[in-house]
C-alpha cells in the first residue's frame, strides 16, 4: 500500500487541521454543496466521496474512496499522512490536500513537500 507523509512547519497547526476537517466532513454531509464542481479539484475529474472524518482539537482520520488521511497538529508542525491502495490514487490524495491546505493557508505560505514512507514507518 503505497504511503506518503508531508511535515508542515507552522503555529497554527490546530486551526488547519481542525479547518481540513471541517472542509471535508461538509463534502461528506448529503447535499454537498455545489460549488464543488469537477474541474475544481487537483487534476479535474470527479472529487473522492468522503466517507468518514472524525477530528479532535490535534489529530484527525478522513476516509475518503481513494484512500484514508491521517492529521496530528502540535505545537509548531502539521503533519499528515496519506494511505492509498494504488500509487495514482495517493497521487490524488496528495493534490487535493496540498491544494486545499495551500489555500487556507495562503497568507502563510505552507511548505507541503510530501516524502514516502517505507518499509517498517507503514
């Protein structure tokens, strides 16, 4: 199962990830909003179906149809994991996250370098 992590440096990992969270879990809720259209979202196409998020104020689990994401925030860092069952669809989890997080955190300039992860860290 191929896997990537990313290690955002910043002080407001918490309101990020509680903003990702919150971003999607609406994405899940029947009657997504419609400003959601295909083209918006990394490479065009159709966006993952959300199936699950649940979030506390410093981790998180989003499980979407392409694969799951794993979010802690601390202090100074947040980092996300991201878990696919094919290389193309963690590539499209990585977009979509890189993509929105770019965008909450425009003001910030967030540094979203994805590394993947091998062997005994899976």
């Amino acid at each position: 199962m191929p896997s990537a992590e990313t290690r955002i440096q910043t002080g407001n990992a918490a309101a990020y990830l509680a903003r990702f969270c919150g971003h999607l879990a609406k994405l899940g809720a029947p009657g997504r909003f419609s400003g959601h259209a295909p083209g918006r979202h990394a490479g065009g196409g159709q966006p993952p179906a959300v199936l699950r998020v649940e979030h506390t104020a410093d981790a998180g689990s989003i499980t979407l149809t392409w694969g799951q994401l794993t979010l802690r925030a601390t202090a100074g860092e947040l980092m996300i994991r991201a878990d696919a069952s094919s290389q193309e669809d963690l590539d499209r989890i990585q977009d979509m996250a890189a993509s929105r997080l770019l965008k909450f955190g425009r003001r910030e300039d967030l540094d979203t370098r994805w590394t993947p992860v091998t062997g005994a860290d899976c």
